[in-house]
C-alpha cells in the first residue's frame, strides 16, 4: 500500500494550517512549525492512515544564516504502508532547543543526543542529554565555550590544545 501526498498533508495541515511541502524524486518532505511539531509527529505516528511507527533518523543541517541558521531534520518510515517521509522544523538562534522526541519514538533518544553534540541543538524533555561522542569538557582553550564539531563555523583544521590526537603508530611507528 502506499500513502496518498494528499493525505498526509490533510492530516497535517489540521494541526499546523502553515505546513509547506516540496517533493524531490518523489520523496516527500514537510516543513512544520516547532510549536506545533510533537502534535504532527504524533498524529502521523498514532493515525491509522499513516502509520509512521519508525523513527529512522534525526539530524540537522546548519545553514550558517540568520535568524533560522539550523533546521532538524527527521525520517520516518511506516512499516505498514512502506512509506517514508521526511519533515522538517526551522529553529532560530544560535543555541536553539526542539522538544524531544523521546516521548513518542524511542529511538529518538540516542539520535538527539547525536544531534546535540555535533550541533549544540538542546532537546527539551530529553531524559539523558549529554555528549555522544565527544567529551564532556569539549571546550574552546582561550574562551571555555561548548565546540560543536558539524557546525560551519567550527575550524576545519580543529581547536589547537582542544583535545589530544589518539596515537598514530602508522605514520611515527610504534610507540612505547
């Protein structure tokens, strides 16, 4: 079975009348308000005609303008109609917070935490937000602020002194 464009957008737009939609090899993405989201989200989870029960990923591009410089990105799936949508929210500012997803995907968990530490995104409601891959007191040397490394603005040769490289025996030999 497949998922009507239309119906997706008429169950959506009932919860935020302002959704956009664009399509791109014919696959559909919506871009909805933040205020709105958790209620979208859900309805597309929990409605017979969508089904959308798996949260495949969640992630952000950031588009290094202002005032909507990240916007988060989340693929569902739907396991019943084999069905895959993408909807998108704009967040402003240059630490934004999203509400969790937590609470109605919980695969939604490690992928936030992800989110966060590559881009400094803080997820409200989230019940374990912290660094995934980098530590803790990954900080600038000189101004102490949190780096986020997949923002544009982070160096692309890296923060000196930030945090010691791992060995590489490969290139100065073994090392004793």
């Amino acid at each position: 079975m497949y998922i009507d464009k239309i119906k997706v957008l008429e169950i959506v737009s009932k919860i935020d009348p302002n959704v956009q939609t664009y399509e791109h090899n014919n696959q559909l993405s919506i871009i909805i308000s933040k205020e709105k989201m958790i209620d979208v989200l859900s309805d597309l989870k929990n409605n017979p005609e969508t089904f959308f029960d798996m949260c495949i990923d969640i992630t952000a591009i950031d588009w290094m303008r202002m005032p909507d410089r990240f916007e988060m990105v989340y693929n569902l799936y739907s396991l019943q109609f084999k069905h895959r949508l993408r909807v998108k929210v704009q967040l402003e500012g240059e630490y934004p917070t999203c509400p969790s997803l937590t609470s109605i995907w919980e695969s939604a968990n490690w992928y936030e935490r992800e989110t966060y530490d590559m881009y400094g995104i803080k997820f409200e409601g989230h019940p374990n937000l912290r660094r995934f891959y980098m530590p803790e007191d990954f900080k600038d040397p000189e101004t102490h602020e949190p780096l986020y490394p997949l923002r544009k603005d982070f160096p692309l040769m890296g923060i000196p002194n930030a945090s010691p490289l791992p060995p590489y025996p490969e290139k100065y030999g073994d090392l004793e």
